[in-house]
C-alpha cells in the first residue's frame, strides 16, 4: 500500500526530465521498434499504391471579336451554363465508349466490367473546373474566362490522349452547337416570315376582290361622287328650267296659232308682248330663288305679278279661241303661218320630251349616286378592317425580315468563328508526376505516427514497471535520502554487447536507409533527377541570398 501511495505522490509531482532521459535511454527499443515498423509500413504503401498521372488542358472562353452593337448574337447563354451543357453532351454513354475503346483504357478490366460501370468510372476520372474572374468585385457578377479540362489514369499517355480528345470534343462540341442553334433562329425567322407573307398576299386578293365588289363605293370616290351629284341636280334644275321655258313658249306658240287661224293677227304683238314679259318674269323669279327663300318680299311680288299676268293670257287665249271658232266657218285657206306655227309646236314638243328624258336619266342617276354615297361608309369600315390587317402583317413581315437578317448575319458570325468561342489556350501534355499517391505526405504522416506509436509504447511500458531505477526514485518512495548510491558498474562483456547494439542500431539505420532509396528510385523517381532536382533548388536559395 505504501509502495503504490508513494508511486501516485511521485505522478503528482513536477516533471522531471533526467528520469524522462533514464527512460528514453533505457526504453529505446519500444521506441525504435514501433517507429521502424510503422515507417516501413508507410514506405510499403507508398511504394505499392498504384501511382495515378492526370493532365489537364486549359480552354479559354473568348469574346466575340466583332462589336456586339454592330452584329448581335442569337446565343445568349451564360458561359459556365453551356459549358455544362457540353459537359453532359460530351459525357454520354456513347461517346466515353468511343474514347475508351479508342485508348484502351481500362486494358482487360474492358472486358471484365459492364458498360455501366465502365462509363461510371471514366466519369469519375474526368475533372471540368471552370475559372472565373470579377471585375467589380463582387461574387454574383463573376464572368467564367476559362475552363480546364483533365482525366486521371494510371498511364500517364493515356491521360494526355484522353484529356486531348475530351478538348476536342468540347471544342467542336461547342462550335456545333452554336452553328445550330444560329442555323435553327435563322430558318425558324424564314419559315414565320414565309407564313406572313402567304397570309399577307392573302389579304392583298381579299382586297383586290373587295374593291372590285365595290368599285363605284370605294371611300377614296366620296369627293368625285359628290362632285357628281351636286353636277347632276344642277343639271337637273337647269332642264326643268328649260322645260318650263318650252312648256310656256309652246303655250305661246298654240295662242299663236289659234288667233293665226282666227285671222287675229293685228292682236298678235300684244299678246306676244304679254307672253315675253310673263317669261321674263319667271326668269326673274328662278333666278333669284336661288339666292333668297321663299318669305322675301320679292318672291312674293313676283310671284303675284305672274299669277296676275297668267290670268290675262288665259283670258285672252279663250278670246281668241271663240274667235277662232266663229271665223273657222268662213273657209279652210291656205295660211303659211298656222303652218310655221304648227312647225314649231311640234319641234318644242320634240325639245320637251327629250328634256323630259334627260331629267329622268339625270334623276335615276342622282338616285344611283346617292345610294352609293350611302353605301361608302359601310364599305370603308370593311376596307379599313382589310387595310388595318394588311398594315399588322406588313409590319409583322417587316419585322421578321429584319429579325431574319439579324439571324443571318449571326449565324454568317458562327460560321466564321468571329463570336463568342472556346479556344484552346495550353493543351494537355503528359504528365512527369504523378498527382496520386502523395508519397511524401504518406511518408511524413507514417513517420509522425511512428514516432507518437513509440513515445506511446515507451510511455505504457514506464506505468506498467514498478521497479526503481535511481536514487531519486528511491528517496521519493522512502521520503529520505539514501545514505550511499553504489553505481552500477559494467563488465567488458556488458560494454562489448552494448558497442554491439549501437553498431546494430546504427548498421539497421543505414540499410532502412539504403533500401528506401533503391524503393524510391525503382519505384518512384530516379535518384540522380531527384538529386539534380535537389541541386537546382539550392542554387536557386543560393542567388536569392
């Protein structure tokens, strides 16, 4: 009991780094042994683990060369977004089978492993990073510049060709793309503008049938119609006029002829004189209701005076009738003016018919235009329906055809590769190191855990000795200093095996040694590349001092 309370007071108490120097020295064994083991582990991993090469190539995303304000795109994607467009494009099935059976590169597994997996294990291999860059600053307006592509494979060739052949085919995968999405904008724009311009030559025969339908009524006629009627009804006028004119110079001329025949001839002036001022009255009358309404006060009048004179005519018109009557016994002579007379009459007969007929062409005509003039408003609402679709068309068409042209140039833009393109800025070459296993890392994190597992054994064998090893240890159980410390002497043959064990130790050293550096150049790197590598470095440490 005193023994183990004396071990726990000696834990408590400070550390005490000569007993820590007793015990390394005494437990170097438990210490070397853990740490070689656990080293040449580490160098056995890191020799047998396959070494995995890749090699990347960098594309770079360049900017149209032509002004956007001279010549638009019709592809508008974002960089990164038709990069991963490609990207899916590219990683298809069928194609990784393509590249796979290209370079063999899987060898025998080919044959051994199923499609599935095969593509999911070259999917895995294949690495896309995309590079971006922002000018402002700020994260959310980063533009992708760049992208690299890469494929690991424990064949450093193979990796060079595949990620040559993956460049490639995002190249013309990208330059495919672009030339058809153009080629499709540019013939989707034809064939909409080849709808239009079959539904505008439709509306152009709807139009050219319509206004022959309506030829007489079309809007652009209204003036000349109205020209038309407004000539017609003076026309008009102008012969009930003269009808009026010959129906009185007729009645005149049968006045004429009855006192001729009564051989009133001596009362003939008066009566013509009483004839031609009931004429000119009336003209007098016509012409100034053209300028005054029926109320004026000179209306009136001569409406009065004419009324008064047509009473006297008429009274000496039966005068001379009864005249005629008693006279026509006396005998049926020959008289040269009844003749002219009748000849007369029957012309002016002859002139009031015709004018008869004019007036009623002349009034079916005014009919025929006023009913057409009728007719104008409801054919203009039509024929501006008709126009109003024509106009929406050509405007469509004329903004397709312009559209289209804009489509063209683009696509004339992608065709000759002056747009936005992809462009092979440092190929993949074939890869010197490889980027797996990381033989250093392996090696230094074998050699920390070799030494942690060696302080940890040196450590668990100290707490499980119970044994006294020195005076100091001997006064801390006893509490009181030892009178005398007899040192421990060695024999020759103690010294020798110990010259021994160091001679070992230091022979186990050098050969560890010697066969991690033939592991390294067989395995890993020729020595003398490492060494040069070695030197080079150095020189360059030495210049910048």
């Amino acid at each position: 009991m005193s023994q183990e309370f004396s071990l726990n007071q000696e834990e408590a108490s400070p550390i005490n780094f000569e007993r820590i120097l007793s015990a390394a020295k005494r437990r170097f064994l438990f210490f070397l042994i853990p740490f070689i083991l656990v080293l040449a582990g580490s160098v056995a991993l890191a020799m047998l683990l396959p070494a995995k090469y890749s090699s990347w190539g960098t594309v770079l995303v360049e900017t149209q060369q032509i002004s956007p304000d001279l010549v638009e795109s019709t592809i508008t994607t974002d960089p990164d977004q038709r990069i991963r467009m490609i990207q899916q494009r590219v990683m298809t099935r069928e194609n990784l089978l393509k590249v796979i059976d290209k370079y063999n590169v899987y060898g025998e597994d080919r044959k051994v492993l199923t499609v599935s997996d095969l593509v999911g294990k070259m999917q895995d291999e294949i690495g896309i990073e995309v590079i971006t860059s922002s000018f402002s600053g700020n994260r959310r307006e980063e533009t992708t510049i760049a992208f690299t592509v890469g494929f690991n494979h424990q064949n450093p060739q193979i990796a060079t060709d595949v990620a040559n052949e993956l460049v490639t085919l995002f190249l013309s995968e990208n330059v495919r793309t672009r030339t058809e999405r153009a080629t499709e904008a540019t013939a989707f724009l034809a064939e909409e503008a080849n709808k239009v311009r079959r539904q505008l030559a439709q509306v152009e025969n709807e139009l050219v049938v319509y206004k022959q339908k309506y030829g007489n009524a079309l809007p652009e006629h209204l003036g000349l119609r109205q020209d038309m009627l407004d000539r017609s009804e003076t026309e008009i006028r102008d012969l009930r006029r003269d009808l009026r004119t010959l129906e009185e110079e007729k009645r005149y001329l049968e006045i004429e002829l009855t006192s001729a025949r009564s051989g009133l001839t001596a009362s003939t002036g008066g009566q013509s004189e009483l004839a031609r001022n009931l004429s000119s009255l009336k003209d007098q009358l016509l012409e100034a209701s053209t300028r005054l309404t029926d109320n004026h006060p000179t209306i009136i009048a001569l409406k009065k005076r004419i009324s008064a004179l047509e009473q006297q005519v008429e009274e000496e018109t039966r005068q001379a009738m009864a005249s005629a009557a008693q006279g026509s016994s006396a005998g049926n002579a020959y008289n040269p003016v009844v003749e002219r007379l009748q000849i007369r009459i029957a012309g002016t007969d002859d002139r009031i018919q015709a004018i008869r007929n004019q007036i009623a062409a002349t009034s079916k005509k005014v009919a025929e235009l006023e009913a057409i003039i009728i007719e104008i408003p409801q054919v203009e609402r039509g024929l501006a329906g008709l126009n109003r679709t024509y106009e929406d068309l050509l405007n469509k068409l004329n903004d397709l055809e312009s559209r289209q042209a804009q489509a063209q140039l683009s696509q004339n833009l992608e065709e000759g590769k002056k747009a936005e393109r992809f462009v092979l800025l440092e190929p993949p070459i074939v890869p010197t190191d490889p980027y797996s296993p990381n033989r250093k890392k392996i090696l230094g994190v074998g050699a920390m855990f070799g030494i942690a597992l060696g302080i940890a054994c040196v450590f668990l064998i100290e707490l499980l000795d119970r044994r006294i090893h020195s005076a100091s240890e001997l006064e801390a159980v006893l509490k009181h200093p030892p009178i005398v410390s007899i040192p421990y002497i060695q024999t020759k043959m103690e010294t020798s095996r110990q010259r021994m064990k160091i001679i070992l130790y230091l022979l186990s050293v050098v050969v560890l040694f010697a066969v991690l550096l033939v592991l390294v150049h067989f395995f890993y790197r020729p020595l003398d590349e490492i060494f040069y590598q070695l030197w080079v470095s150095f020189d360059r440490l030495l210049l910048q001092f």
